[in-house]
C-alpha cells in the first residue's frame, strides 16, 4: 500500500483507507511535531489555534474551521497593517537573519506562530476535503508569514500528489527538506520531508533517488511503518520491471 505523507502545525493528519497502490491514503503522523516559537504578535490566539486542533484530531472539521476562520481574520489585520510587514519566526536567530538577508528597511514586525498555524489548519482541512485548489491557497498564504518552516511545504505537497502533480509535489517537499537542512529549529520535520520527496519520486519513476530518499529518512526514524512499506513496494515494483515473479 502506498502513502500519501502529511504533516500539520501542532495537528496530525486524519486515517482514511486506500483500495490499492494508486488510492494513496493520508497517514496520521501518529504525534505533535512542531510546538509554538517565541510568544509574539497574536499570541492571544493559540489557545484557539489548540482548540481547533484537538477538533482536527476528532474529524470535526467544520467545528475546527469556524474558529480558525475567526483567528485568520485577526491574523490578515495584523499582516494588513500599513507601512509594516508581519511575519513568523521560531527564534531570534530566524529574525534576526530574515532582517539580514531580505531586510530593505520597512519595519518587520514578529508575528506570533499561532497565525501560520491557522492558515496550515485551513490547508489541512480542505485537502482533507480534497479541495486542493483551496488548500494551495492557505498554505501558500502560510509559507508566505512563516518562510522558514516546513509545515506549509510538506502539506502543499500532500495537496499536489492528490492532483497528481508529482513534479510541483516533489519541488514543494524539497523546498521543505532544504528548510530543515539549513534551520535548526525545522529538524524535526526531516524524515517527513524526505518520506514526501521519495513518494513523489517514485511516482515520477525514478526508483533509485526515492529508495535512497526513504532510507535516509529512516536513519533519521527508525522503524518508520511508512518507510518500510515504501521501500517493500520499491522492490516489488523493480521485480516487476525485471519481468521477475
């Protein structure tokens, strides 16, 4: 069985069943990855950030989306605000090198997490809807306020493979898995990273890259369930093409 891999800023991804290797499914991560950076801008809105999560988690989607509907709108006036930037950062060091290397003199406020991690909720729930055309816009708008974190990326690519944009789905968890390479605090969504850019490749046809992909990742967790099947299928899939029972 194959899957299609997820991740959500402080939520997991839903269970659903697949009929067979070309139904992929959505697998829970099974754990909290990311926790909230510094408190700054907005902070006032992760207790309901929390709140629709813990729904996420139930499937109450419609629940969870009226409140982070509420909190983006708080979260758009603050990133609104004339003369000013707002974006995310986890740390100070992340502020500090965004004023260096894109710094161009209008103030940049820090926004608080809790803002991406609502537009990554709405992602979230609409390709749980499989409305990617949706989800691509709040993730995007997500990548947008918090540049260096992978969250946004690694959901962007589960909404392209639903698509079937394998080309777009791999340049989306590759720019995830560069984050994570060059930002300490984004380590914790490497292997995820890597388990995305091996899918897509291997629905791109190059076996070699993703096995490779898949084998890295499980050095950085291993026994990952998801790895393993991936790799099971990577052999399966060589024995066909060498015409081999």
């Amino acid at each position: 069985m194959r899957y299609l891999l997820c991740i959500a800023l402080a939520l997991a991804c839903a269970n659903a069943l697949a009929d067979g290797p070309d139904d992929p499914v959505r697998l829970s991560t099974s754990q909290i990855y990311s926790r909230p950076g510094e408190p700054a801008l907005g902070k006032e809105l992760r207790a309901s950030v929390q709140e629709a999560g813990a729904l996420n988690l139930k499937g109450e989607h419609a629940q969870a989306k009226a409140l982070l509907l509420d909190a983006a709108r708080q979260c758009d006036a603050y990133r609104a605000a004339p003369g000013r930037r707002s974006l995310s950062f986890r740390t100070q060091r992340q502020y500090e090198l965004y004023l260096r290397e894109h710094g161009d003199g209008e103030p940049i406020d820090w926004l608080d997490s809790a803002c991406a991690n609502v537009y990554i909720q709405l992602g979230y729930i609409a390709v749980e809807l499989r409305d990617v055309a949706q989800a691509i816009q709040w993730l995007d708008k997500a990548h947008a306020t918090a540049p260096y974190e992978p969250e946004a990326l690694t959901e962007r690519g589960a909404a392209l493979n639903i698509s079937k944009d394998w080309t777009a789905a791999l340049s989306s968890y590759q720019q995830a898995l560069a984050l994570t390479r060059n930002h300490p605090e984004a380590a914790y969504a490497e292997a995820l990273a890597l388990r995305g850019t091996g899918y897509a490749l291997i629905e791109l046809g190059d076996l070699d890259a993703a096995q490779t992909a898949y084998e890295d990742s499980l050095v950085l967790e291993p026994g990952s369930k998801v790895a393993e099947n991936e790799l099971t299928y990577i052999r399966q899939q060589r024995k066909r093409q060498a015409g081999k029972p």
